[in-house]
C-alpha cells in the first residue's frame, strides 16, 4: 500500500507547476487518502430483467424527470427563471454575499440533474441505441457544469454556464426524443450490461487515468448505480448491498474528482490553465472493491 501511495504522490508532483504550492500539497494529500468503504459490494447480486422491464424503468424515470422539470412558480418555469436570473451579473454578485441562498440554489439545481443522470443511465441500458438523445445530453452536461460552477464559487463562469445551459434546455425537443424511446430486449440489455462490466474492467486495471477516461468510468458505474436503485424500491429485491456499495462508491470518486475541480477553479480564477491530461487517479482500495463487485454482479433473464 505504501508503495501504491508512494507511485501516486510522483504523479502529482507536476501538478504544482500550474497551481500554487499549497493548493498542490492540499489536493494531494486528499487524493491520497485512500477512504476505507463502509459498504462492501455483495458478490451474489442477481439483477433480474424480463420483457416488461425496459418501458416499466423507462416511464417511471420518464415521469420523475419531467415532473421536476416542468416545475412551475408563479412567474412560469422554475428552471427558466433560475437560469434567466444566473445569467445577470447583478444577481451573481448578491448570490456570491449569501451562502444560504446559494446553497438552496444548488440543492435545486442538484435535484434537477439527479433525475437526469438517472435517466440517461435508463437510456444508455435500456433502448434500442443504447445512447442518450442529443438534446437530451446536451442539456444533462451543460447543468452539470453550472452546478461545477456553482459548488466551487466559480463566479465569473457562472452566467455563461447559465446561458449554455438554457440554450439547451429545450424542453419541446427534449419530450419529443423522450417520446421517441424504444426498448431493447433482455437480451440486448444483458449484452449491453456484460459489456459495460468489461470495460470498467479493463480501465480500473490502468495504473493511470485519463481525465476522460476517469469520467468513463465514473459514468459507467453510475449506469449500474441507477438501475439497483431503482430495482430496490421493487418487492424482493437482493441488491440492496450492492445499491449500498454503488451509492458509497459513486461519493468516493465524485469526491476524488471533486478534489482536482477545486484545484482547477482556482487556477482559472488567478487566471492560469491547469494540463490535466493524466492526473485523475483511483486508489487501489477502491479498485478492487470495484473489481470484486464486477466478478460478482449477475445479469440473469427470468
């Protein structure tokens, strides 16, 4: 382990070369840390499908996000005016002053995104393509952005993330590409499982990560992440370890990717652009957590 700890802390070195010193040795000793889970994934989880699970996961998640979504207030469009009110400096100066508001703000817009994620993992898994709609994900990751740019206090980036966002949150286009969703077969999702297992596979046995190849992994986990949460709300559901395990997992990462977001805000605040090709790293505890979980997960056809 010391050793591990050791390969990693030279691969960071070159990170102070973009950002200030204590900054590099604050991120470091985050990414270092090496948090011991406390849910262990279960290697006996079976997760069941059957002709009618693909469009029963779909309308469900459908509805969920389409009722956050279309969320009104008295002026109209929750969302809308959310966003219509980030893209005026004005506003981002009196949000800057209070951290309540701020914080209720971005538990909204967390909330919004959460549905999202979640259905776009229910598109990835089980439609014919396998993909999310482009508008769809245009306006998934254009949100995802501004709630960066919101968590970190990146202020100057804000209104443009607004404005970003809201020219892809068109919501005619959106519900049209949600009406346009055809399910895959047990078999074709069984498939697609296997085949997403053996990718994360292949990435968690890189010693390094790309910054890409990070977030692919990340996504990827977070795919199996909504499908067992969303099992485990049915009656006789098994995965409830595994949902444990994927949640747990899936803050850790988030938390390590979180550590390096911070960094790079504040270089961009002072001006500065941080390279970071190679500097996304996942210890080797959660490696083989995540190893054992792949072995371990059952994909079965009833």
């Amino acid at each position: 382990m010391k050793t591990n700890f050791l390969i990693l802390f030279f691969s960071f070195l070159f990170v102070c070369t973009s950002i200030h010193a204590e900054d590099c040795i604050e991120l470091t000793n985050k990414i270092l840390r090496g948090s011991v889970l406390k849910n262990s994934p279960d290697d006996k989880a079976v997760f069941h499908i059957n002709s009618n699970t693909a469009d029963e996961t779909f309308q469900n998640a459908k509805i969920n996000f389409l009722k956050i979504i279309e969320k009104t207030n008295e002026d109209g469009n929750r969302l809308v005016d959310i966003l219509e009110d980030l893209k005026k400096k004005d506003n981002i100066k009196d949000l800057k002053h209070s951290k309540k508001n701020k914080e209720e703000l971005l538990e909204e817009l967390k909330g919004i995104r959460k549905q999202a994620i979640i259905l776009r993992s229910v598109f990835e898994i089980y439609s014919t393509t396998h993909m999310s709609p482009e508008q769809f994900e245009k306006f998934t990751k254009k949100l995802g952005k501004l709630n960066d740019f919101l968590d970190f206090d990146a202020w100057k980036a804000i209104p443009d993330g607004a404005k970003s966002t809201a020219k892809a949150f068109d919501l005619e286009t959106i519900k049209k590409e949600l009406n346009g969703f055809t399910a895959s077969t047990p078999e074709a999702t069984q498939l697609h499982l296997e085949r997403l297992k053996k990718e994360i596979y292949q990435l968690v046995n890189k010693e390094n990560l790309t910054v890409d190849e990070f977030h692919e992994t990340r996504k990827h986990l977070k795919h199996f992440l909504a499908i067992t949460q969303i099992e485990n709300k049915k009656e006789g559901s098994n995965l409830d370890e595994t949902f444990k395990f994927l949640e747990e997992m899936n803050e850790e990462l988030g938390s390590l990717r979180d550590d390096v977001l911070e960094v790079e805000v504040k270089a961009i605040n002072k001006g500065k652009k941080l390279d970071d090709e190679d500097y996304q790293h996942i210890p080797e505890n959660l490696k083989s957590e995540i190893r054992v979980f792949l072995k371990g997960f059952k994909i079965q056809i009833d």
